[in-house]
C-alpha cells in the first residue's frame, strides 16, 4: 500500500572512513498502515543493482540503536511506529557504489491476520556521488 | 425526525497524508469535524507512535485535542499479533492478556466500542467478556469482505454472544460486503499495470452478474489466457462479495458502530462501486442507533498516477450520507409516525 514511498534515496550515505567507506546506510518507512513490533519484521533484503547483500550484512536502527535481524527476532519491546523513517545499515566494502545504480529494499512482515507473509517492494534509481 | 444515525471518520482514511506527514492527526480531526463527522474513529497502533505504552499526560492530550474540535471517539481498532513469536503462536492466555490490554487503553481513552479483527477466535473473544463488561466496552468482530453478514464464522461469534447474553460482544460491519459493482479505480490501475479492456471488461460484467469467482479466475487464466494483471484483477473477486442489505435489520442488535468503507467517489457524490443507497434505508428502517465511520482505502489503487486527496474522497462521502439518510428518514419515519 506503500511501496513506492518505503526507500527515500535522498537519505543514502557512505559509513565509515570518508576515503574507505565499510558500508552505507538509507532511511525507510515501514510499508503498512501501522506499526509493527520488530520481531515480526522477518526480511529486510537489501539489493545493488539486482544484487541482494547477505542477511547479516544489514541492520536496522529506529532510534534505539543499531541491531541485526537475527537480534531483532526477539526485540519483543521495540516496535518500528507507522511513517516513522528508521535506518538500514548495510556493510559492503567500499560502500555504496558510484554513479548511476539502482537501490533496492524488500521488507517481508509477519502479519498475523494474513495467511501468508507480507512483502513490501522499493527499486529507486540513484546517482551516487 | 433527527436521525440515530451519527456520523464520523476513521483516522485510517487519511492513511496516505499521515504516512507522508502531509497531516497529523489533530489535520484529521479538525476536517473531519469541518464537514460535521465529529465521531473519530482511531487505530492506536497507527496514531499513537508510543503504543502501547501511553501515559495518563498523553491519554489527557488526546481527549483535550478532540475536545478542542467538538469532536469525540466512537471506536478503537485493536489488533492481535498471535505470530509475535517467530517459532510458536500465542497461547489462548497470551491473546486474552494482549486483548485485555487494549480494552484496558479503550476504557482509558474513555472509548466504547472496540473494532476486534475478524480472525479472532470466538471462543477467546468469549474468555473477554468479563472484561469487555467490566471496562464496559463493546467488542464487535469486524465482518470484513470476504466474510459476510452471514458467513458461518461469523456466526459463530454472534452465537458465543448469544450463549453468554453479554451485550459487549457482537459484531462490527465493514460496508466492503456491499460490494454491487465492481470499483471503477480496482479496473483503472489493472489496465494501467496491462490489463486488456476486453478482459478487464469480461471480468466487470462477471461480477456485476455475481457469478461465482472461481469460475471467472478459470476463464480468464485458463482459457483467454490471462496475464498477470489479468489473473490478478479476476482473484479479486474473491473479495468482492455483494451481501444482502436486506439482512441488515437482523443483525443490528449485535453492532453499534459501521466502518463506511469506499475506494472512490464520483464527483457528484456518488458510490460507483458499495451499495450505500440500499444499506442506509435499511439501516433508518431498523432504527440502527450509532455511528457511519468513514474508511477510505482508495489510495493503494490511484497513488501511482496522482496525488491523492483523502479529504476530498470523504467529503463527498459524508455528502452522499446526508443525502442518503434524508432521503431514508423522509420515507421510514413519515412511514412510521402514520
């Protein structure tokens, strides 16, 4: 219901040393009518160019420090509040690469009401400075 | 005749302003209260970033807020996360705990209905009512498409009702069973995302017909050989049911508070698509008491090809609502004052 507006280009920066950046990381908001309490958000894939980075490469970050999503699994009492912009941080060597790519983020939610998982998608095109 | 009929708002139609930070809540408020739909209807987990956690200051706040715009709560919409766990659901005693905790919140925001999500199980909602009696909340278990007014789930929960003869569990209609023609805005967006007009047409006459979804998802992805936007538009006539509005009266006993669910108004105050101008007669006829809660859900369907303009969508909602009631209450109530 929201997937065009999960990912704001505009936030995404390099992480770590300014000549030799480790990672990079991009506000987003959930992709719901509501917040959800960090244990149900089960996937947040991160992609360069079609590339999904590896699960443990990527925390998140609402306001109560940086966690991996393994740790978030059972983060029982912190929750990721509607249209609130929370922080990905991605590890990749080198950062986010420069000039023209494509971001992309997949948040998957365990939403109880519904059979099945719930998948938010979000490709914006960037040019990377 | 003044009308028992009151009418209001779900903070969920403002769903995309609030998300981009076009509007806060009290914007909500403050319209909703501009175009004399003073009831508000909130979902807790969506307007309350400190869910739920809030303290006596913030309860306070909310009420001055409402106050301040003559505006009032109706209900609360609670949800329950039975999968919090990633390896077990909730036991029965976690979901009555984590029900409780919202009739808690309700009672302390001073609200007397509580909107309970559908998949609740009866006989859980059944180990809430002496709460729900305590705190002196109602309960009403939403009859969202593709549930209807009659569906045996549904039953089963006005039974559990019936059984306890509790007055604070029943049921709490979504208009989106009333679904008589299929939404203008659903068939635009499937054309835009490829959708054949032809297809898309054969799947419009189909539902306006009311033939029985499985058998227009077979024809469209078997035998015209539907692409993926095709086979998409027909699967939502799966959740596309028309329920019988003259069954409203039965019900009403069980209910004190309607979602008003709508994905488009035409300009001149009209639903293309959800048969209000049978459901409010009905609703006048029995004497309902309680309130019409407006629930857009349009924007998911236009937001890829403009701007969308919730407060626009609802005011021509609350218009045709005054007409409509005027309209049922010149006939019903000359009808029963005779």
């Amino acid at each position: 219901m929201f997937d065009k507006y999960i990912i704001d280009p505009a936030t995404l920066r390099n992480t770590g040393p300014a000549d030799a950046p480790t990672g990079f990381a991009f506000e987003s908001k959930l992709g719901y009518y509501r917040g959800l309490g960090l244990s149900m958000i089960e996937e947040l894939n991160v992609s360069v160019d079609g590339e999904t980075l590896p699960r443990d490469a990527v925390r998140f970050d609402e306001g109560n420090g940086p966690i991996s999503l393994d740790e978030m699994e059972t983060a029982f009492d912190r929750r990721w509040p509607f249209g609130t912009p929370a922080t990905i941080l991605v590890s990749r060597e080198g950062g986010f690469p420069k000039g023209a790519h494509t971001l992309g983020l997949v948040q998957k939610l365990r939403v109880s009401y519904l059979p099945f998982p719930s998948f938010n998608t979000d490709e914006k095109q960037v040019d990377f400075a | 005749m003044t009308s028992k009929i009151k009418r209001g708002v779900s903070l969920y139609s403002f769903q995309e302003e609030l998300f981009l930070g076009r509007m806060n809540v009290e914007d909500c408020v403050s319209f909703a209260t501009s175009i004399g739909a003073n009831g508000i209807e909130i979902l807790p987990e969506q307007n309350m970033p400190t869910f739920p956690n809030l303290s006596d200051a913030q309860v306070e706040e909310w009420k001055a807020m409402l106050a301040r715009h003559g505006a009032h709560f109706t209900a609360y919409d609670m949800f329950l996360d039975t999968k919090v766990r990633k390896d077990r659901l909730m036991t029965d005693d976690e979901q009555v705990e984590s029900i409780r905790r919202d009739l808690v919140l309700c009672n302390r925001l001073g609200i007397r209905n509580m909107r309970v999500l559908v998949f609740v199980r009866p006989d859980i909602l059944g180990a809430c009512v002496p709460y729900a009696e305590e705190l002196d909340v109602h309960m009403g278990v939403e009859v969202h498409a593709p549930w209807h007014l009659e569906h045996a789930w549904i039953l089963r929960t006005i039974d559990e009702a019936d059984r306890l003869g509790t007055k604070h569990l029943g049921i709490l209609p979504d208009m989106g069973i009333f679904m008589k023609h299929y939404p203008p805005a659903f068939r635009a967006r499937f054309e835009r995302q490829g959708a054949r007009p032809e297809v898309a047409q054969f799947i419009v006459d189909s539902h306006e017909a009311k033939i029985m979804a499985e058998y227009t998802i077979y024809e469209v992805a078997v035998k015209m050989g539907g692409n993926k936007a095709e086979v998409a538009m027909a699967e939502t006539l799966r959740h596309a049911p028309y329920a019988n509005p003259k069954r409203i009266g039965d019900y009403a006993p069980y209910f004190r508070h309607i979602q008003a669910k709508f994905y488009e108004m035409n300009e001149d105050c009209t639903d293309p698509a959800i048969a209000y101008d049978e459901v409010i007669p009905e609703l006048v006829k029995c004497g309902w008491e309680g309130t019409l809660s407006s629930e857009y859900e349009g924007n998911r369907w236009i937001q890829d090809v403009m701007e969308v303009d919730s407060r626009e969508q609802v005011r021509r909602q609350h218009a045709m609502f005054e007409r409509l009631i005027a309209e049922a209450e010149a006939k019903y109530g000359a009808m029963a004052a005779a």
